[in-house]
C-alpha cells in the first residue's frame, strides 16, 4: 500500500483530528524498511503526502476535505455541502449506547445464535432475561421460533439491524473466536495502558470507582453512515439511574 493511501485511511478513520506527529509514528516503521533515511525524511514525506491529499480533495469534484483542526488533520464535508448534509443527517439514527452485560449477551447470540436464554445463562454466567429485553427493544436481536427441548423456550438470534449497526454483509463476517478473544484482550491491554493514575477526588478516580462497584459502562456504537462524522448525543441514562439510586439507598446495579 502506497504512503498516500495509508495516511488517506488514518485520516479518515480518526474520530479526532490526528496530528502529524501522529501519522509519523503509525508509518514511521514501514517507511524506514521502504528506504526512508530516518525519522525526520519520514516526517517530509507525510508532510508532503498530506499536502497532495489536502490538494487532491479540494477540487469541486468532492464533496468531503482535509481540514487542519485544532493542530491536526480531519476529514470534513465541504461549506457548500452544508444543507444537504444538515438534511440528511437528520434522518440519521442515533448511536445506540449499550452497558458492557448488554454486549457480553448479544456477543453470545452472535456466535451461538440460534441461542435460548438458560443457554446464554450459563455462559455468562449470570442471570441475561433482562439484557434479552434490552436487546430486542433496540431491534438488535429477534426471536427465532422454540427449541424442541422440554418447555419448548424461545431461541434468538441477530438481526438485520445487528448487521446495518456493525457493518457487517452477513455474520459470516464476523471475526473467529480466536481472533475475538485477542481483539478484546488488545483492547483492555490497551484501555489499561492509556488510562493515567487517577488521584483521589480526580475525574478518573471516580469513574474508576463506579466501574468496579458493577454499574454499567456505555459503549457507543457508531450508526452513521461512511464519510459523515456524526457526534454521538448526550446519554443520560446512567446518570439518572446513578440519582435514582443515591436517592433511595439502593446501589445494586439495574440488569
């Protein structure tokens, strides 16, 4: 892959303007193992390679530019795009906002669908007919007739509107379970390695706090379509739950 090509999908991918030095460090490996002398002839060409891109997108032929935001780059929609963007983007669904038993419950659907709830039950661990609740009142998981055990209970399985929210052509697509598993350890690697030592009273420490004691953790996932950057809209519904609960004493998270 081309260096323009590599940093054309960084830039694109970044929720946040990414900066140059950034960039550096993501192609700085390839680049040196392509002939780049060292870091500073690496710099250069990004530089450049972004400058062409910057130049490429500005043409009436896009719809969509590189900008220079708050000391780094971003992908944009063009000024003159604004009103029809601003409609379209007001039929988009909102990002649907799941706690972490919520996507425990629907993984386990995903790779063992068609799966009934004492079924999940015992993978979790833990009791799920409330999160099945959950799931289908957000259309992510659908009923799929009754298995023919004794008691005959209800099998789910995933959705259409699972595949549209994850982007997905069928749940073939979906990542093995081998590869799964080294997804989410990556990531709570990575999630333990940039979280900074909270002090006492700090922001940090108080999210830490509440995470450990068992309440939910959001975790947004992104509906919006490819190319439109979509912010995600204020979720209150931990917070009321977290008043209800001072409120009344009760500090048992709701399933």
């Amino acid at each position: 892959m081309s260096l323009k090509a590599e940093i054309e999908a960084i830039v694109y991918a970044a929720e946040m303007p990414i900066t140059l030095d950034q960039i550096v460090q993501l192609v700085k490996d390839g680049e040196l193992a392509g002939g780049a002398a060292d870091e500073n002839e690496v710099k250069s060409r990004v530089r450049a390679t972004i400058e062409e891109l910057v130049t490429d997108y500005s043409s009436a032929d896009h719809g969509i530019e590189i900008r220079q935001v708050a000391g780094g780059y971003r992908f944009s929609t063009k000024p003159e795009q604004h009103d029809l963007v601003r409609a379209f983007a007001k039929g988009l669904k909102p990002p649907i906002r799941l706690s972490l038993p919520a996507l425990e419950t629907l993984a386990v659907i995903a790779y063992k669908q068609p799966v009934t709830v004492p079924e999940i039950s015992e993978i979790r661990g833990v009791d799920s007919g409330g999160v099945i609740a959950t799931l289908l009142d957000r259309k992510l998981i659908t009923t799929a007739g009754r298995k023919a055990v004794i008691g005959r209970p209800i099998l789910y399985r995933t959705s259409k509107e699972f595949l549209l929210r994850f982007g997905l052509k069928d749940v073939s697509e979906l990542p093995s379970m081998e590869e799964f598993e080294k997804l989410v350890a990556e990531s709570f690697q990575s999630d333990l390695m940039e979280e900074p030592a909270a002090a006492d009273g700090a922001p940090g420490a108080d999210d830490d706090a509440h995470a450990t004691a068992g309440e939910d953790v959001d975790t947004a996932v992104e509906g919006a379509p490819d190319g439109v950057n979509a912010s995600s809209p204020a979720d209150d519904d931990t917070a009321e739950v977290a008043v209800a609960q001072e409120n009344t004493g009760d500090k048992t998270p709701a399933a």
